[in-house]
C-alpha cells in the first residue's frame, strides 16, 4: 500500500475541513450546519485535549478525515477515546485506508493512555458495521442518547 498519513488540522485548514464533514454528513444523511460545524473545528484545532481532527492523506492528496474526542469511563477503565467521524472519499475506500487509518489511531491513543476506543455506526451501514467488527469492535446492546443544553453555546 502507498503512504497513508493523518494530517492534523491547522486553522487555515477549516475551509477543506468544512468541505470533508459536509461530504460526511450527506453520507450518513446528517444535518449540517455550517456555523455549529466551523466552531467545532476551531474549537478542536484550538484545543488538543478535546481531540483531534486529521486530514486522511494518501499519495500527497487529502482523501477524507477522522475525529478523535477524549473521554472517561469507569466501566473502560478510565480514559477513552471516541470516534465520531472517519470518512473517505469513494476513491478511495476499498484499498485498505480505512484499516490504516485505524491502525493510526489505535497507536495515538496507546500512545496517551487510553484505555478504550469507541465508536458508532448507523444501524443500516452494514458494510461498516462489518469493517468495525473486523476490526475487533464490539456491538453494546444500548441505544445512544444527546440533549442539547439549553445555554450552551450554539
């Protein structure tokens, strides 16, 4: 396989950023909204103790994105790491990126003591369902819930 790198976000970087996410969100049939997306990305790009943004490179070309946020869990044993976004363009999906990519934050996260990589799929994403699972994911028997707060910024 060629070189595959992950590339942190710098903030001149938010527009291609931006453009990756919306790409993303269609995918997964999210609603975008600019504004909320754009502070997110400053905020991370500000602060490497929330997470990380990367920019998926493969050949010298930004080919999609991850992003990592940090947690806490008693029941994983303390420090967690969440996935909430890997995308790659259909380019270049099937050519063992996505396993690389994996392969890289599995090591970023051994290399900060987390003790716990987690992530979500869509129920009907059966193909990346599979690929998690091949990964060594497990499927928990929860439902995720979120409540925005009300005063919080938005």
């Amino acid at each position: 396989m060629n070189r595959t790198i992950l590339r942190t976000l710098a903030i001149e970087d938010i527009d291609l950023a931006l453009e990756f996410v919306r790409e993303y969100y269609a995918l997964d049939h999210i609603p975008f909204d600019w504004g909320r997306v754009r502070r997110g990305l400053l905020e991370i790009a500000n602060d490497a103790a929330l997470g990380q943004f990367w920019f998926v490179r493969h050949e010298d070309q930004d080919v999609g994105h991850a992003l990592l946020s940090y947690g806490f869990d008693l029941e994983f044993g303390g420090r967690t790491a969440t996935v909430t976004e890997v995308y790659l363009r259909e380019a270049h999906r099937g050519l063992g990126l996505g396993t690389a990519v994996f392969e890289a934050l599995e090591q970023h996260c051994a290399e900060r003591g987390v003790q716990t990589l987690e992530l979500q799929a869509e129920r009907e994403n059966t193909a990346a369902r599979r690929f998690y699972t091949r990964l060594g994911f497990q499927a928990h028997d929860r439902v995720p819930y979120s409540k925005a707060i009300q005063g919080g910024v938005s």
